[in-house]
C-alpha cells in the first residue's frame, strides 16, 4: 500500500503569534479553537474555510462550542467570519 503525499511543502508546523497567549486571555477551549482554525490558513492569501462541522471534528468540540467560541475569537478580533450557507441552508 502506498503512502500519499501532500503536494503542500511547509514543514508540518504551527505558529501562534506570542500576543494571542499573553494578551487575549483566551479560555483554554477558544485557544485550542483558534489553534484548529490557523491549521487551515492558506499562507498566500490567509484565509481558511474549515467549517463548522470539520472544525467539530478535529477539535472533539460539540457543534454548539464551535460557535460559541468562534464568537469569542471574532469579538476578540483574531478572526474574520464569513458566514455561507451551502444548498441545504
């Protein structure tokens, strides 16, 4: 069996800005959020649309806390939200 391989070279890495620990005062829960959320940043135009049912999933949060805490991280200012409905609404 082979193993697939991601086209994507960046080393397997993620980096979180100093300020988002020491001046946010994130609740545990919204930092781990925010830390699934920047695993999806496209570095050449900084956007990423994981959604909510994705973001569930890898961060093992109940849909309900993915909002929520979404929220909190909007409110905050360290993520824009743009919200989309797919055909099902």
């Amino acid at each position: 069996m082979s193993e697939s391989r991601a086209t994507d070279t960046r080393p397997p890495i993620i980096v979180i800005e100093e300020a988002v620990v020491d001046k946010y005062d994130l609740d545990p829960l919204a930092g781990w959020l925010y830390v699934v959320i920047v695993r999806h940043i496209n570095r050449k135009n900084n956007d990423a649309f994981p959604g909510i049912n994705r973001l569930a999933k890898l961060a093992k949060m109940s849909r309900a806390s993915v909002i929520r805490y979404t929220k909190v991280l909007e409110d905050k200012g360290l993520i824009e939200v743009r919200r989309e409905t797919d055909e099902t609404g």
